[in-house]
C-alpha cells in the first residue's frame, strides 16, 4: 500500500538569503537519518520557466539534474544532503505554473471559464507539490520550500496554496516551519525579536500560523528570548528553534539534531520515533577537524571569479574531495581573463593542481589555454571541466599538435581546425539514440542537457578512478569533440579515456605522459557527496597531494 506523504512547508522572513534551502536540505537530512523516506521541493515565485537562462550573477549557479532539468543551486544542496537523484519533480516556478494553466487554457480545457490565480493556479501549484507525494514509493516526509519572502507579491498564491493544502489534507498531515531571521544590535547588546513577530504576522494575515519558528542567528538565543518569541508568535515554548551561524555547512544538520529539532517535527507529524543516527555526519567533521592539519593550493581558472555561488557544486565537490583525503584544500580563484604568457607563472605560483571548470562565451578563453599549458609543460595535475575540457583539446592542438589555429566553433565560425564544434549530426543521432525526454520542453533546444552514458577505456586515469567501466554523467553544453580531429590528435599523444558507448561522443579526455591530466565533457561535481566525493575530483585531489609533496621535497 501506498505510504501516506507528511508536507512540511518552509517559509522564510524578513530578509533573503538566510539559507533556507541549506535549513531544509539539512531537516531533511535528520529526519533521513531516523530512518525515514524523505524526498523534498523548491518551488520559486519569479516568472523565468527556468533558471537555465538567468545570468550567474543574479542567480548563482545552474544545476542539473539527471533527467536534464535546469535548475537553481538549492537542488543542489538537496541531493548533497540527502543524497537523492532528483528530477522534473522537484522543482519549479511560477513561470512553469504559469505556462501550464495557460496552455490548459489555450486547449480550451477550462470550457470557456474565467481563468484566475484562486483557483487555477493555486490548484496548478497544489497538483505540483501533491506529485512529489504520490505513487507506490511515495515519501514518508515531502519538504516544500517556498523560495522567496514572505511579503513579496509573487508568493502570495504559492502561500495560498499550502495554506488550502493544509486544510484539505489535515492539521497532522501538514507542518509550517517559518525560518526568520534575529539580528543582534552590537550598539544595544541585544537580539531584536520585532523582525520575527512582523514576517510572523505577515503569514498569519494570510492565513498561515507556523508550527515552528526557526530563528537564524549569530549564537544560541537564550531560553527567554526563545519564550518571547514562542508568545508573540503564538507557537508552541518548544517549537523556536535555532539556526545559528557554522563554520562548515555540513555542520547544521548535527546543529538541528543537537535542539531536537527533529523531534519536534516527528512529534507534530507523528512519525516514528527512531532516534537519528548521525554517525555519518559525524564522522565528516571530524574529519574536517583532521584536514585542518595540512593543505594544498588548487587554483581555478575561471570567469565569475568574484562569484563564488556560480560554482557552488565544483566548490563543495572539492571540499568533499579535500576531507575524503584528510586535507585543506585553499582554492585560489584566478581570474581567467588576466592570465596572459607573461603572467602566468606568477599567478599560478605555488599551485599544486590547477582546474578550468565550465563556462560559456569566448572571455577569458585564451588565459584558461594559457593555464592549461601551464599545467601541461609543469606537470601540475589538471582538470578540466566541460569548456575545461574543451579548452584542454584546443590547447593540446594548437601547442603539441601543430593546429595553430586550433579553437572552438562557438568562438570561431570560420575555421578549418575547430577541434569542437557543433554536431551537424546531433539531432538524428538523438532521435537515434536518446529517448527524448520532452518533446515540448526547453530540452528540444541545443543544449545536451542530463544524464548520459560513458564507456571507460581500461587503464586510463579514468578507468583507475572510477572502477567501473559504465557510467552515467549529467551534461550541459553544445558543443563536442570534432571527431575529424580524433586521429590527428591521438596520434600525438591525446588519450580519449571515455565516449558513448556507440563511440561517437567523446566524453573524457587525457595524457598518458603526466602526473594526472583529464578533461570531461560532461559536469562530475553534480554528482558529489559529502560522505562520497567523486572519483574524478578524488583522483586529482590525490594526485594533487602528490605533487604538493614533490614540491616540498624539493624546496
Ligand atoms: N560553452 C561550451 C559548450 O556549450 C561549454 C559549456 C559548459 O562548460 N558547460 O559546449
């Protein structure tokens, strides 16, 4: 029989960025330890239908996911904390919701009914968050957060919706956490409470009384403040929680533990009462306290330097590398675009593996060429990322090869040596070969988007890695390898590690005679784990480990 799903929704006040997605992933990731099956949603207020389109500036990075949907850097933590391949499901907008009770509209589905945010959306953002609930392996816990403020105009109707959700589907089944937000005033020597009862009253206002409140803070609030704040937001003394600034964010599901959060959660939903074993988690931070003891440098290459958000999953996939291996990892993030042959030594000094993630547009380009050529002729380990990848080949054929016109065709048009172009071939070979995934979506576009095959070739670097000869990695770019390019290059030395299984895509590639040099088409750090980091990223922390210890050995 089908389980029944328990909803909890999570809001959050006053002001944003107070880490609710890291909140709810980190829940999650408790309730998951007491043994519960738990699976979780973002649903965002803007009217983008999805976030692959947004500039990294405003929006941080573009994650994807196995079935190919492009989404915000909160799904991310999701499938970090709790370990799940999300999909389609799990997220969505107030654009997609949009778009859908229109075309339903256009199909004439509404009989010529007056169309209206209550009811046709708000049943539309109902039907999206029942589906995360539904079918043979439904959830025990479903976590729904709500991005945005509370107060913001475009909320209001996905507000709406959980508060009909609750009435329909019955107080124990429905839990409402509010993450708000207690600032301390240095000048006054106290927290201030008044920011928590207004987003409070807020909600109230329409209809929505949270069960508990989470106060996000500098330190633990003391027990009064906490009563306070229970009183003047009408919940429960027990019901005000903390999420109080960590060093290490791997740290607040142990945090939300250590109040008893949990408990209050299972309690008012009834759950099970297993205690949560955290032991996994534990282990991580002391291994984290044991990486403090030694470290290397790893520079990355790459163009929203100043932006450590766009590449939030490359950044935790090295944390995640760095602790598996009991070391610190500084990241020196270099700005692609000021590296020149003149340079480059300099701004790469002291690196003991160098990394060019992914990236679109032509800026920057030349100076990651340059950084890999580096890597190359240094023997530095390196690892590069889809245009990482991409800008590897170039390097490789321009500089070994002899192709001194070597480049990508999304930089240059014209060329007879672009060793990546774009595959005339590639919509018969998807017809072909892929199932497609949404005829109607954004996904009929030019992006290869998801999860794809990879055959390893045995006893390349990769194969060494991964050990296994079959994998599946998430894609997100256009161009590829000019396979007209494949014999000239392998015979100078490129080693082509991993392609489809049909052999037509290639998917990694390397050098034999390095230390450690790959570069994949494809985005490995989406698929890494605090508890299990990715082999590939595991590989190049260990090699470049190794060569930190050359490098000290010999100064
Ligand atoms: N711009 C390159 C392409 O479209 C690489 C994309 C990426 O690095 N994600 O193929």
């Amino acid at each position: 029989m089908a389980r029944k799903t328990r909803f909890i929704f999570i809001t959050g006040g006053v002001l944003s960025s107070l880490g609710k997605g890291l909140a709810a992933a980190s829940l999650g990731a408790v309730l998951k330890a007491r043994g519960l099956a738990v699976t979780i949603q973002k649903l965002d207020p803007y009217l983008n239908i999805d976030p692959g389109t947004l500039n990294p500036f405003q929006h941080g990075e573009v994650f994807v996911t196995d079935d190919g949907v492009e989404s915000d850097l909160d799904l991310g933590h999701y499938e970090r904390y709790l370990d799940l391949s999300l999909s389609r499901i799990n997220t969505t907008t107030a654009g997609r919701i949009y778009e859908s009770v229109l075309n339903r509209e256009r199909r004439g589905e509404y009989g010529g009914g007056t169309v209206q945010v209550i009811p046709h959306i708000t049943d539309e953002i109902k039907r999206s968050i029942l589906s995360i609930g539904q079918g043979e392996d439904a959830p025990d816990v479903a976590l729904v957060e709500i991005g945005g403020t509370v107060g913001d105009i475009e909320g209001l109707p996905f507000l709406e919706a959980i508060r009909q959700l609750r009435a329909e589907l019955g107080r124990d089944n429905c839990l409402n956490i509010h993450l708000s937000y207690v600032p301390y005033i240095s000048a006054a020597g106290e927290y201030k409470t008044k920011p928590t009862q207004h987003s409070t009253k807020a909600l109230l206002s329409i209809g929505i009384q949270p069960d508990i409140i989470l106060c996000r803070c500098e330190k633990p609030l003391p027990v009064e403040l906490k009563n306070k704040i229970a009183l003047f937001c009408n919940v429960d003394k027990d019901a005000v929680f903390t999420s109080v600034d960590v060093k290490n964010i791997y740290e607040v599901p142990l945090k939300f533990y250590e109040e008893g959060l949990d408990i209050k959660v299972a309690m008012l939903l009834q759950l099970p009462a297993r205690h949560a074993d955290l032991s996994g988690w534990r282990k991580l931070m002391s291994d984290f306290e044991e990486s403090s003891k030694r470290s290397i440098t790893i520079a990355i290459i790459g163009k929203y330097v100043e932006l450590k958000e766009s590449y939030k999953s490359l950044h935790e996939a090295l944390v995640h590398a760095g602790t598996a291996n009991l070391t610190t990892l500084n990241l020196r993030y270099v700005n692609a675009e000021e590296i020149t042959p003149d340079n480059v030594d300099t701004l790469l000094k002291g690196c003991q593996g160098i990394l060019v993630p992914g990236g679109f547009g032509y800026r920057g380009v030349e100076g990651k060429i340059e950084a890999i050529r580096f890597a190359r002729e240094k023997r530095i380990p390196f690892f590069g990322i889809c245009l990482g990848m991409q800008c590897a080949v170039i390097e490789f054929a321009r500089h070994v090869a002899g192709l001194a016109h070597a480049n990508s065709q999304e930089f240059s048009q014209q060329n007879d040596q672009n060793v990546i172009h774009l595959m005339t071939e590639w919509y018969d070979y998807r017809k072909k070969n892929i199932e497609v995934r949404d005829e109607n979506s954004a996904l009929g576009g030019t992006l290869r988007l998801g999860a794809y095959p990879c055959h390893l070739r045995p006893g390349t670097l990769a194969d060494k890695a991964y050990k296994q000869a079959d994998i599946f990695e998430r894609h997100r770019h256009r161009f590829e390898f000019n396979n007209m390019f494949r014999d000239i290059l392998t015979e100078k030395g490129l080693v082509i590690s991993g392609t489809s299984p049909d052999d037509v895509l290639v998917e990694i590639v390397e050098l034999a005679d390095h230390p450690w040099f790959l570069g994949c088409q494809f985005h490995p750090e989406f698929k890494s784990r605090p508890m299990r980091p990715h082999p590939l990223f595991n590989a190049f922390v260990k090699a470049s480990i190794q060569c930190g210890y050359s490098v000290s050995e010999s100064s």
